[in-house]
C-alpha cells in the first residue's frame, strides 16, 4: 500500500467514530420499522397481475414511512431512476399557472429538461404551464438566504431544494441548511410544499428532510437506500396528498398506489434497506479518506476531509479535460466489474454535454457502488461516490495514487 494512502489514512480515522454513530443510529431507526410492521417471510412473495392486494408491497411502503418519518410512502421498482421520481411528484403535485422555485440554483442536469430549461419544451413543466424561478447561489456555492426572503410569496406553490450538488461545485445541503430553508419559506408562505431531492443522502446523517420541515422527498434505490443489492426502482415519501398525487402520475387516477405487480423484487428491497446504513457508511468513510488524499497530493477536492458528510459525493476538480478523463479510466481498472473497458466521453439520455462514467458495478448505473463521472466541461471536475465497502475504496485510491506518481 502507498505510503500516500496510509498516511491519509491515519490522518482521517479520528472521524470514522462519528460516521459508526450516525451508522449505528440509523441502523437501529431502520431495525425499528421492519420490528413494528411485523415484517416476516410471507412479505417476500410475489404477486403478478395487476398487483393487487399485494401485502408485501404495502408492508414496505409502511416500512419506508416509518424510516423516513412521513405519513406515506410508495416505493417502487417501476421507477427507472431518481429523476423519474422527482418528475412524479412535480407533475403530480403542480397544476397549469402554479409557480415551482429551486431554492439553490440550477438544479441537475437531467431536471433542466424535466422543468424546460431545455429539451422538448413541449413535455416539460414550462410546457404545461408551470411557472419556474430559481434562486442564484452567492458565489456559485452557498445558499443565498436572503433571495430565498424576497422570491418566496403566496404566488409560490412549491420549493425544489436539492440536497446534493449534482454536477456543480456548489455546496451540498446538510441538514440544518434544509431546515433552515424550510423555515424561511413556510414563514412566507406556510402553504407552499417544501419538496426535497434526498438522492445521495439518505442515512448520511441522523435526521432526514421529513424531520426537519419538509413535505416531500424522493430517492433512486439504486443509491443509498437500496443498499447496493436493489436492482432498480425509487421511492417518494412524505404528506399523504402529495405522495397520492404523485403515485397518480406514476400509474393513474384511481390506482395510484394500490397497483404494480412487485416482480419478486420485495425481498431485495426490503433486505437492501436494511443493509443501508451499514453500506453508506462504509461510502461515507471512502469519500473521506479520498478527500484527504486528493488534498495532499495537491489537488482543489471538496468536501474537505474534517467537514460533516451530508452526501456521498467527492469532488476533484480537473481545470482540463485530460486529467479528468484519465482519472475515469484508472477508477475504471480497480473495478469488480468490467475493469478492462475504458471509458471515454459520450452524450447519455437527459444529458447536454458529453459525460465521461467509471464505475464496474454489479447494477448498471449504481452509484451506491463506487463509481466516478462527470460532464466534459469546465471545471472539468469529477464526482467521486459510492463504495460497498472501505476496503475497496481504499484499494482503488491506492491504484490512483500510484497511476499518478
């Protein structure tokens, strides 16, 4: 092992205690849940059909409730990905004239089309009438709390607060900034629906956005929730209405929630949300160590190794498309999967500009799995996240560090 990494390594574990206490507490938050709704082998089985009547389905959105303290949940493996989500409870929750403001800048890339900031303009938000609005960053990183004051009124019918960083340099948003968030916002307008983008996030901290004020979340389980075994799906939680009016627009009117044939997916859900805490953990403690890494040997790297986690991504910052691309590669050698491709720049669906992806992962796309990406523009950063395990983590910075050397 690198004399590099083991350093880093000795210099980062003091902050390892504090990531086993968020781990052990969530881990318990969840243990709870699956206790209180009886969960036992009968929950496992397959339904097929229109999926009624489905105990099991039902018993996991009880449980996903209960984790993420909200009056409802629907989890489901009919959602293709975390943006599917997030477009589930727009669509469902916003009406021609209502006004939607995110709160911290441009969100991610793949919403630009979903809102119509870009793409088929006709399939888009702005396109069946919704009025869109953001709030800029100070400095294209911190929240401006302040234009959050001014922008927010009765005219406003939903807030996006994003929590992780999507591909940009801005600050991810730990928890006490969303509440704050949310605070402004229902002291302007306590109607307006405080809707959180928790990708990357679940388990990273204590509390989780319902805890704190907001009225909506979504999530990919091919992220932190699934625990890096869920093959495909999502879930949406939070006030009843809202999570009903989005499982509308994810089936129809009338069956929202109560249709969708699980596929004998439920054990691997239900399993992958219990291994959750303990797999983001282990992420968490890799994208630490990689900070420390990257920072001593003289790369821009952020979150900085002593700042409290509220995502599971690391940031290097390139300034040029060579270095960027070749670090895909290398991450792309230390691979369990596919370690002998090479990765080179390409246009993916929801995507502008060109994206160069590393990652041999046993699910296509998991970013719960350690993986690396980032689009081919300026500041040619790459985003670092995932890792089912430490020890893997670590391997892989080791081939890094010696492939840089």
């Amino acid at each position: 092992m690198n004399k590099i990494v083991l350093n880093a390594e000795a210099k980062v574990k003091k902050y390892f205690d504090f990531v086993d206490d968020v781990k052990e507490y969530n881990q318990e938050k969840v243990l709870n849940a699956f206790i209180k709704n009886k969960i036992g082998l009968e929950h496992f089985a397959t339904v097929s059909g229109y999926g009624h009547d489905d105990m099991g389905r039902e018993a996991l959105d009880s449980v996903f409730a209960d984790v993420f303290n909200a009056e409802k949940a629907i989890v489901r493996n009919h959602f293709v990905s975390g943006t599917h989500t997030l477009a589930c409870c727009l669509f469902g929750n916003l009406r021609y004239g209502d006004k939607l403001i995110s709160l911290a800048g441009s969100p991610y890339d793949t919403m630009e089309e979903v809102i119509g900031k870009r793409g088929d303009k006709k399939a888009s938000l702005i396109g069946h009438g919704i009025i869109y609005d953001e709030v800029p960053l100070i400095n294209e990183t911190d929240v401006n709390f302040e234009g959050i004051k001014e922008k927010i009124d009765n005219s406003t019918t939903m807030v996006l607060i994003q929590r992780s960083r999507g591909y940009s340099l801005r600050k991810s948003l730990n928890i006490q900034t969303i509440k704050k968030m949310i605070e402004i916002v229902k002291s302007k307008n306590p109607d307006c629906i405080c809707f959180v983008d928790n990708c990357y996030g679940e388990f990273v901290e204590k509390l989780e956005p319902l805890e704190v004020g907001a009225d909506l979340i979504a999530g990919s389980l091919i992220k932190n929730p699934g625990g890096g075994i869920v093959e495909t799906g999502g879930y949406i939680a939070g006030k009843k209405e809202y999570v009903d009016q989005a499982a509308y627009r994810l089936t129809a009117p009338g069956i929202g929630s109560e249709g969708g044939a699980m596929l004998n997916q439920l054990r691997l859900i239900f399993q992958g949300l219990f291994m959750a805490p303990s797999i983001v953990s282990e992420a968490v403690k890799g994208a630490i160590l990689a900070s420390q890494i990257f920072e001593d040997i003289g790369f821009i790297s952020t979150p900085k190794p002593n700042e409290i986690r509220t995502d599971l991504i690391q940031t290097i910052k390139f300034s040029r498309p060579e270095p960027l691309i070749e670090f895909c590669k290398t991450l792309q050698m230390f691979s369990p999967v596919e370690s002998y491709l090479t990765p080179v720049p390409d246009e993916v669906p929801g995507y502008d500009d060109k994206l160069i992806m590393a990652g041999g992962s046993f699910i296509e796309g998991s970013t719960i799995e350690l993986s690396a990406d980032g689009p081919v523009r300026p500041p040619y950063a790459a985003y670092m996240q995932g890792g089912l395990n430490y020890a893997h983590v670590k391997l892989a910075l080791n081939g890094i560090v010696e492939k840089i050397i």
